[in-house]
C-alpha cells in the first residue's frame, strides 16, 4: 500500500538575491512499513523536502508547490495542501520527526516526561495518568533505564544518545504510521549510533512503520534503507532499491559519492577518490545537469548537451531511475 | 539548594558589610564637618558644634564611630542624655538634626510611596513590554510590528521628566482627565482609589521608557527562541500554535527578563529621583535629593546604603528565581 | 636513529571544576587526558582517534603549550618545551601549527582571506622573499584557491574552500608539525576526499609532521601511517595502521571498528557487528582500574581493579588485560 506520494514539490526561498531553489520538482513515494533513504549532502535539499511535507518551514519566506497524498488515520489526506490547522492534528500522530541534534530539540525547561505527556495529550483526550503510563512505557522501550524515575528528569541530565532515545520515545508515542528521521545519528558518536540504528530498527519492526531516512552517510543506507532517493541541487538525481544502487550506480554522481567514502572493509589506498569541485549555487542553478560541471563523465555524452539541457529522470532497469544521459534506455 | 542559598546569605551579608563601610569611609573623610552642619548653615557657635559634635558621636574615632553605627543597626541608638534624650530604636540608621528625626523613621516614610510607585509601574511595563513584544514578534514586519518600533523609538529617546511633564500638563492642565496630584501621598490601606489616582500619572511616565525597552527585548527574545531546534519539536508534536509560542516559546525567551526585571526594580526602590521630583511624592529619591542638597549626612549615608542593600538582596532574590525557571542551574 | 620531532610522556592535563560563586572551591577535576605517551617522527603523520570527550583535542591542544600540562612532559625537536612560557614558545611557534576543525568560526568573518593568511608573517615579524602578498597568494594557489581571490571574504567560500583557507594560514610559516584538529568532520563527503587528499600531498611536499584527530577510523586509515585510539583520557591501542585495522587487539578498537557502516548493503547486512552498551563515563570519576571495564564485554574483576599497563603485541602496544 502506499502511504505517502509525492508529485512535484518544489520550494523556493524569496532572499534579496534572488529565489533560492532548495528543491525542484521532485516527486516519489513510500510504502508502509518501508524504509527509503534520502541521501545528499549539505544543501542538496533533503531536510526541506520533509519540512516543507509537515508543514514546518515558515509560509511566509518558503513558497511551496506540489502534492503529498498521505493515507492519514482519517483518509487520505493532501500534506500540501490541507490547512495548516489541520495538519497539525496529523503531526506526531500520523507522522513524526526525530532531528539531527538531540542536544538542542529537547526543552531545556521541561523535564523529559512532561514533554512526551504533553505530545501524547494534545492528540488522545485521555487521562494525564494514562499518558504518563505510555511515556514510561515508550521510555523503556527505547532503552532508558528505569524509566519511571527518570521521567522527572531534565534534558541536561542526559547525554546526546540518551537524549536521542528520548526523542524516538515522543515521536513514537502515538504510533505514527511513519517516522521521519532526520541525520538521526549524524551528531552522534559512531558507538552510539550504531546503538541507535538497531534500536530503530526493532522499533520499526515492532510499530510496523514506514522511515524516510535523511541522511549523508552512505554506510547508515546501506544497513537500513530499502530503497534509496540520492538528491543533488535540490532534485532526485537517483532513485533505486538499495542493492541495485550500490552494485550498479547509474548516475555518475552516486558512483563519486560511493568513491570518496573512505572504507575500512577494502584494503587500503593511500588516495581517496574525490569529487572535484563545488556543488552549484541554489539561486542560478546551471541550465543543464546540476552535476555536469562536475562529472568526470561529462565527455561520454556527444556535444555539451549535459550543459544545456537538464536529464530526465529515466528508468534504468525495473525501479531504478536516474537523471543522467549516459545510460538511458532507446526511446526512454 | 539550601546550602546554596545559605552560601549566598552568607556572602550578601559580607557584600552588604563592605558596602557599609565604604560609604561610611568616603562620607567620614568628605571636606566638610558634620556636627558644624547640625546646627543650620549660618550657626557659627563652637559651643554649640561641640556639643552636637558629641551628641552625634562625631568625635569618636572614625572606626569607633562606624562600629556605633552597625551596634545601632541591630540595638537601637541614643543621642544626648536627660531631658534631651533622643532614642532612634533598631534598626538605627541615625538621626538627622535638621529633620529632627531618626533617620529610620524618614526612610519608613518614604519607601512605601517608592515602593508603590516602583510596583505599579513594574506591572505596567511588564504587561506593556511583553505583550507588545510576543506580538510584534509573532506578526513581525506587520503593522503590530512597526508600531511597536515607533512607540520603542520614542520611550527610549524621551527623558522621563519630560514625559512626566507632557502627561501633567496635558492630561492634568489642559484636558483634566485627572486631578492635579499636589503632593499629598495617600497610602494604599487608607485610600485604595486616591492612592492609584496619585500615582497613576508616576505609573504611566516610569513605565513608558521601560516599557519600550523590554519590548524591544522580549521581541528579539521572543525571535531567536522561536528558531530554536525544540521550538520545531514543539510544532513536529503536533501542537497548536497558540500553546507552541504561549508555553514553549515564552517560558525559555522570559527567562532572561527575570534577571533584567529584578533588577530593574532594584534600581527603581533605591529612589525613582525625576519621577518623584516632578510629582512631588515624597519617596526615597527625594528624601535622598534634599539630603544631599541640605548636606544631611546621616541621611545620604542610609539612603545610599539602602539602595546597596535593595540591589544586593534582589540579585539574591533573582539569582534563586533563575534557578527554578531554568533547570539546568537548579544543581550547581 | 634520528630524534623524533615530538615525544610525549605520560601527559596529563586536568580542568578543574569549580563550585560557582565568590568562594569557589575547586570540586573535582576533569581529567580530559590522562597520561599519555608516544612519539612522532618527522614526515609521519599519527592518527589520533576517539569519541566525543576522550580527550583527542585537549591532547592536540596541551602539546601545542595552549593548553598548560598538569603533569608529563613534551619534547619537541628533542627539547623540553613542557614548562616554556608563552614567550618562549613564540619562536617556536613557526615550527608547529594547528588546523582546526569548523572552517565557519575559526577565520575572522571581517578580515579578507589574503590578511588571515598573512596575520601569521606579521606576528612573527617575518619578511618573506618577494613580499607578503606573493607569499600568500603562493600558498593559496598551493592548496588550490585561486590566487586573484586574496581580497575576498571567507563567507564568500564554501566549507571546502574555507578549510583550504585554514590550512593556507597553517602553511605560512613553513611549520615542521601540524595539529590537525578534526579538519574533514564537517565536511560533506566529496569535499571531504579533496581536503584529505591536499593534507596528504603536502605533508611529502613541505615534509610536514602530523598529529591527525578525528573521531572517525576510516578517515584517519588513508592519511597515517600509525593510529592511536583514546578512550577517557587514556591511549588504549597504538599500531601501525596496517595492524591496527587487521589485528585490533583491544576490545575498543573492535567496538570502534564495527561501529562504523560499511557503504555495501549485502556486507553491511551480514557482518556480526558488536554494538557497546552504556554510554562514556564521566571524565570527572572514570572508572577504577581499566577506563573501559564499564563498557566492556570481556571486562572481569581484574579490569575493575587493577590498570592494564602497556604492553607490547607484535608491533602493536595495547593496554588491556585480556587483548586478542
């Protein structure tokens, strides 16, 4: 079934400048229970897709286009295109988010279980005793040692693992039928996050909930994801299930990703691969392929088309697409 | 906690000490002679001057002296002998000879009428200050927002006299929406109505320039809290936005308003001295102002060390407030 | 055999923690690095690797004197610098030099790249061949800025470029030995490989000395020849980096190693990976005895009691009780 389907979104920010470009007519979907990674790096626009979907990027410098069609509790629902007020009766019910930093989206001045009390509360007309015997019992889920003395706690008196379970427990007090982590781990210590990549795991196995996984980390999407979104400049540029990705990049851009990731399990070369150059300005974005001012294959393609004219994304083989001349199927 | 505060005790009273002292040394050591200014400006008896002299203990030795003066703090303090015994009962502040009044009684006089007038205008600039601040915050670059830029503008630039004089002379004189406040203080127990419209004007002029201040600050406050990684987490809840500002929001951008308002009101209690000069109450700033006009040196001596006292104690106050607003300096 | 152009002995630095107020008392001490030893020889680069809170940066930033050791000594060049005062230091400050890790706050947003870069010829009152302006541009075409950039600022440069920018200024005074302080942790991946790359190719070039920190092995596997992993203040494994990713002998190095995900989902998915419980202690009361024992799967009374000493596995040093 799928529960979340994006058409076209595109988000622009308005500066002195000119329209900042963060993402670009981008369009996807997720099934229950799945897991799909978005990976990119810095700007690529993949934190903006997720906040512009939960209706968490401020309407008045963010201009939003699109749809997201989400199967919600009460139907589906457009994510775009519904009013802001009643989103938010679908945030942290229907769909939750867990951030980069754990030490600063927690706050300071309200200790732990009130925060999950009060996430539970604004979407259950139920007792405060009874969202209080749900947050203990998130709590332990998560791995927080005795929980219901902890409870009390304040989000200082916990370090940044444990801040991040806490998170996890409050996005996933109401069930969500899909949970969006954002660089879950990326603040984290490598030990820690490998602690918090198997707790999400169980959990959503256990919760039966569809992730988008935003991240950087190319190893993180090669042990959770199933399918993978690579974005650069704000677009898609590859889309395709984790294992064909990384047995047979399509794009030249996922390929240098892929290289420059220093790895222990090869034996070791003194020289990394590196991707020359910068990625381009989000306010004049170049005419033809984003990545072409960059891509060591640019001489494959006649002319200087990938200069000129921006790629489609185009299906390789059975559900994997990518955005790159080189490749394309005849009459594709 | 408790052995925090009791730290703090310890070392208020040592500052307070310290304090004392060092107004007793600059005022001990001033060009002038006490005793020849007890008996009027033109008195020029030596008779008299050195009876007065010892009367008032000036002729002790300048630490006796100061040592007389903090006995008299705790145990009350008496001038001359017989008929012309005059007892200032502890707490002793002295007693000034052209009042012809112990000093402790001057000062129990005058602080409930700065004590009322600091109060009331506290309230008002808080109301003002933070109400208009969450609001140009929350509509910013809105017609909310601009005017409250106009109205910061002009409580920052207008000195308070003036603003005290404009009220009188237009709502007063020429409009006489309000009596003329000629001066006579009624206290609060007495008459609840006569007392607020005495002061209202006070109220009205003090608060004006605070009031755009804290604006100014509680707006910026109230901006960079809402970019705040839990402020979104707060949202990504599901939260309406009127308990993400109203709760989240403003418990973590007031905090630092509890420190600037405390202390604020401590400046105010050691004496609002153009305020009280241009409506003529009979407060703390204009017992000290005639003191220092008329050389009354007991007086200035108490007055100062008064408003050190106030100050000293409130940042105690402050400081322990702070620590149950903010969890985070609850341990230390 | 050569002097090595640093050598570290059982250094130690402790921050102590002071209760708030006029009486302050000091009530414990963070014991950020923990007697540490090693030795670096001139045109090698050792990796210095650990969590958040081991100590790594505290370590690079004592043996550059910016820190004061509490105990321990450090010799540079073959000289006691351990107890040099500031002033003493300065001269010395040509020789050794840091690069640190966020590239957004550690250039001055108001001063042009080309100023920043010539601020080091200035303080140490040298003169270059040529002219400053010469020199620096130089060494920005060196480290791969473009030269006619000199007047620009650094918000007008990517990450990347602003790292490129820092490692310039490091580069001025021709230094024997550099701290880099974390320099690609964040970078984005691609960029990433271009500045490990340029730290490489300049170390042979200008036969630089490093001392590389990072939080992450797999980075620190393609730029050093040895690596050291730290834990709480303490050196828990030291070997060449061949060994060290073949043979970990210490468990924390194991723990580290398997923390970190392979960019392959079908080994990704089938390695058994050792996941540690708990979280690091805090510095301020390690643990008696083994400073790991708390996270430890091999941990028995023994490493609760008693501090493994160093002892030497092949050409490995490990500080464990019961290595592999």
């Amino acid at each position: 079934m799928t529960l979340l389907e994006v058409k076209n979104l595109s988000v622009g920010f308005p500066t002195p400048d000119g329209v900042v470009h963060a993402v670009n007519d981008i369009s996807f979907s997720i099934d229950a229970g799945e897991t799909l990674a978005i990976v990119g790096e810095s700007g690529s626009g993949k934190t903006v897709t997720n906040l512009a979907m939960m209706g968490l990027l401020n309407s008045n410098t963010a201009q939003i286009s699109g749809t997201a069609r989400f199967q919600s509790h009460t139907g589906e629902i457009d994510l775009l295109g519904i009013d802001p007020n009643e989103l938010q009766k679908y945030r942290g019910q229907d769909i939750s988010m867990i951030f980069q930093d754990p030490m600063s989206s927690l706050h300071p001045y309200f200790s732990i279980g009130d925060q999950i009390i009060e996430a539970h509360q604004v979407h259950n007309k139920v007792d405060p005793d009874v969202s209080k015997e749900r947050a203990i019992e998130l709590l332990g889920l998560v791995g927080i040692p005795d929980p219901a003395s902890r409870i009390t706690s304040f989000p200082h008196q916990f370090s940044g693992g444990m801040r991040q379970r806490v998170m996890i427990a409050m996005a996933l007090v109401n069930n969500p039928s899909l949970l969006i982590a954002d660089e879950p781990t990326t603040a984290l210590d490598v030990t820690v996050q490998a602690q918090i990549l198997s707790l999400l795991k169980d959990l959503q196995r256990e919760f039966k909930m569809a992730v988008i996984l935003i991240t950087h980390d190319l190893g993180v999407v090669a042990g959770a994801a199933d399918r993978v979104n690579v974005m650069y400049a704000g677009r898609i540029v590859e889309s395709a299930n984790v294992f064909d990705l990384y047995a047979k990049p399509a794009m030249p851009y996922t390929q240098g990703l892929l290289d420059s990731v220093p790895r222990l399990d090869r034996p070791h070369t003194n020289r990394l691969s590196a991707i020359p150059g910068q990625p381009p300005s989000m306010i004049s974005l170049p005419d033809g392929c984003s990545f072409a001012p960059r891509c060591s294959r640019i001489s494959e393609v006649a002319g200087s088309k990938c200069l000129m004219i921006m790629p489609e994304l185009t299906l390789r083989t059975d559900a994997h697409s990518a955005r790159c001349f080189i490749g394309e199927r005849a009459g594709a | 906690m408790l052995s925090y505060i009791s730290r703090r005790l310890g070392v208020t009273f040592l500052i307070l000490l310290g304090v004392s002292f060092t107004v007793y040394v600059i005022f001990a050591f001033l060009p002038f002679d006490p005793a020849a200014l007890t008996c009027g400006k033109n008195c020029n008896d030596p008779g008299i001057i050195e009876a007065n002299r010892r009367r008032l203990g000036y002729d002790l030795p300048f630490l006796t002296q100061y040592w007389v003066f903090i006995k008299g703090l705790f145990i009350g303090r008496t001038y001359g002998e017989g008929a012309a015994l005059i007892n200032c009962p502890a707490p002793s502040l002295g007693y000034s000879f052209q009042e012809h009044s112990c000093v402790t009684t001057l000062i129990s006089e005058a602080l409930p009428v700065t004590l009322s007038l600091a109060i009331g205008a506290l309230v008002l600039w808080l109301v003002v200050g933070v109400g208009l601040g969450v609001l140009a915050a929350r509509y910013r670059g809105k017609f909310v927002d601009s005017a409250s830029t106009i109205f910061v503008l002009i409580g920052t630039s207008l000195p308070t006299f003036l603003t005290g004089l404009m009220l009188l002379v237009f709502v007063v004189i020429k409009w006489h929406i309000l009596p003329f406040p000629a001066g006579n203080y009624t206290p609060f127990l007495e008459d609840p109505y006569e007392w607020a419209q005495i002061l209202f004007l006070p109220w009205i002029t003090l608060a004006f320039a605070y009031a755009a201040l804290y604006t100014r600050f509680v707006r910026s406050a109230v901006i960079e809290t809402s970019n705040e990684d839990y402020i979104r987490t707060a949202r990504a809840k599901g939260l309406p936005e009127s308990e993400v500002v109203g709760k989240h929001t403003l418990r973590a951008a007031l905090a630092p308003i509890v420190t600037m308002a405390g202390l604020d009101f401590a400046g105010l209690l050691g004496g609002a001295i153009l305020t009280e000069s241009v409506f003529n109450l009979p407060g703390l700033g204009r017992l000290a102002i005639g003191a220092v006009v008329e050389y009354d040196l007991p007086i200035i001596v108490a007055t100062t060390l008064l408003a050190a006292a106030i100050v000293v104690t409130m940042n105690l106050i402050v400081d322990i407030l702070y620590a149950f607003i903010d969890p985070r300096v609850r341990i230390a | 055999m050569t002097t090595p152009i640093l050598e570290v002995t059982n250094l130690a630095k402790f921050f102590p923690i002071q209760s708030q107020g006029i009486f302050s008392r000091v009530k414990g001490d963070n014991k950020a690095v923990n007697g540490i030893s090693f030795t670096l020889n001139a045109g090698e680069t050792l990796g210095l690797v650990g969590e958040s809170g081991c100590g790594k940066s505290t370590a690079g930033r004592t043996i550059l004197k910016l820190y004061e050791p509490t105990s321990g000594t450090i010799k540079f060049e073959g000289e006691d610098i351990t107890s040099y005062s500031a002033s003493k230091m300065k001269p010395l400050r040509t020789k050794m030099q840091m690069i640190f890790q966020d590239p957004y706050s550690s250039l001055n947003p108001r001063h042009t790249i080309g100023s920043i870069i010539a601020a080091s010829y200035e303080i140490q009152k040298i003169t270059p061949e040529n002219g400053v302006k010469r020199a620096v541009q130089d060494l920005m075409e060196r480290v791969g800025l473009n030269p006619e950039h000199y007047n620009r600022y650094p918000h007008e440069f990517s990450g990347g470029q602003r790292q490129r920018i820092g490692i310039a200024r490091a580069l001025a005074l021709k230094p024997k030995f550099i701290v880099c302080d974390e320099p690609v942790s964040a970078l984005d991946v691609s960029i990433q490989a271009q500045v490990i790359n340029l730290l490489d190719d300049l170390r042979d070039d200008f036969g630089l000395s490093y001392l590389f920190i990072a939080h992450d092995l797999s980075v620190v596997q393609h730029i050093s020849q040895r690596v050291a992993v730290m834990y709480l203040g303490k050196i828990m494994e030291l070997a060449p980096t061949e060994e060290l990713y073949k043979n970990p002998h210490h468990p924390y190095t194991k723990a580290l190693l398997s923390a970190i995900p392979i960019p392959d989902p079908i080994l990704e998915r089938k390695r058994e990976q050792i996941i540690l419980s708990g979280d690091i202690p805090n510095p301020v009361n390690p643990p008696t005895g083994c400073v790991f024992n708390t996270r430890c799967w091999k941990a028995q009374d023994k490493c609760r009691t008693t501090e493994p000493v160093i002892m030497q596995i092949g050409a490995s040093q490990v500080a464990c009780h019961f290595p592999d």
